[in-house]
C-alpha cells in the first residue's frame, strides 16, 4: 500500500520532493519587504473551505500533514477556534497544503486529501494529524493512509486513480508556489484577510481578527 500510494505520488509531484532548506533558499530572505513579496492568492473553487462562504474574515492555512505543530494546532487548537469563530459564522478557514519533511509522506498524504469525496477533506485532515504521532512513533505510514482512505469517500481504486492524474500533483505545486511567492517559510502559516499573523497561536489570531468583526 505505501509503495503504491508513493510511488503513484512521486511519479506526479517528484517537483515537490525538495526539504524545508529548499523552500527557504528559495524565498525571499528575512530582509526583503513585504512589498517584495506576492500577495496570498485569493480563494478560489479549487480550496478546500470551511466555514460560511459569506464569512467577513478568511484566515488561510499553509499547514503539512507531516508537521507537528500543525497537528498541534488542529488537535489542540481548531476546536476552540471552530466553535468561537466558524460554527458562528465569523470566518472561514481555507486550508492550503506545504508539505514538509519527509516530504514524500507528506505529498502522498496532501494528495489522498485532495482526492477524497466532496465534503470529506476535512474528515481526511483530521484523522491524518489526530493519527500523525502514532504514524510516526511506528515507522510506517500505510496503516495512515489506509486511516485517511477509509474516511475519504472514495475507494482505494479511486484513490490511486486520482493520485495518477497529473492535475492532483499540479494543485499541489500552486499551493506550494503561492507559499514560496507570498515568503512562507514554515508550517502552519496563517494570513487573516490577506496579512500574515506573527503565529498560531489561538491570541494571536483573535487579536487579528477580532477587530475585523466590530459593528457585525
């Protein structure tokens, strides 16, 4: 299963099996301006979306399935920030990938997720950060993705299917571009409508957004 799954994914995404120092030497260095830097690309039908589509706020998430503060984040901190700010409306979260060491483990995991049923990525990125420890404590990925492939919504056969469509591995390169152009370097980023927040913290953010909100 994890041969087929990564051979599958890196045979279409081989261009994002470069480690975290690449995307570093490819960005801008600590000393460019912000007007430097690309803006963060707008959502579009291609996201992954939760929340409202009306929602005053959009918060973007540049996070990896093989980063452990990521996972940190939607165990620990996504449940507070749901009910608080996405089940009332408020915001909408977009969650975009950047895969990080190893990367071929996390590119294979991005593209089960992309390839999950209408409605069932989020379901896929939960399990995969709520299971990431245990993967990694063992060693072997293929009881993970089999996890994120049994809440998926599609079959095994279609999940292969779609990991060898070359646009699975091109969506995953738009994400990874738009990271690197708007001066991502680590995961999880987050950008309240269009400006980064300094971290990921469940303050920070609120502070970032909260101000968005007065008078709704």
């Amino acid at each position: 299963m994890l041969k087929t799954l990564a051979s599958t994914v890196l045979a279409t995404v081989v261009v994002l099996a470069v480690a975290p120092a690449a995307f570093a030497a490819d960005t801008p260095s600590a000393k460019a301006t912000t007007a430097t830097l690309a803006a963060v690309p707008a959502v579009s039908a291609a996201d992954r979306v939760l929340g409202r589509a009306d929602a005053p706020v959009t918060v973007i998430e540049y996070a990896s399935f093989t980063c452990s503060h990521c996972a940190a984040w939607t165990n620990d901190v996504l449940p507070a920030f749901k009910a608080r700010y996405i089940d009332t409306g408020k915001v909408r979260l977009v969650f975009r990938d950047l895969p990080t060491q190893p990367v071929q483990v996390a590119a294979t995991a991005a593209a089960i997720g992309r390839c999950a049923a209408p409605g069932k990525f989020f379901d896929v990125a939960h399990y995969l950060m709520a299971a990431q420890s245990a993967a990694f404590a063992s060693g072997d990925a293929r009881d993970w993705y089999t996890g994120a492939i049994s809440v998926s919504g599609r079959t095994q056969a279609q999940i292969e299917a779609c990991l060898g469509d070359p646009a699975t591995g091109q969506a995953l390169q738009r994400d990874v571009e738009a990271a690197v152009a708007a001066g991502v370097e680590g995961t999880p980023s987050f950008f309240v409508n269009g400006v980064r927040a300094s971290d990921h913290s469940l303050e920070t953010l609120s502070a970032a957004i909260d101000p968005l909100l007065k008078g709704r």
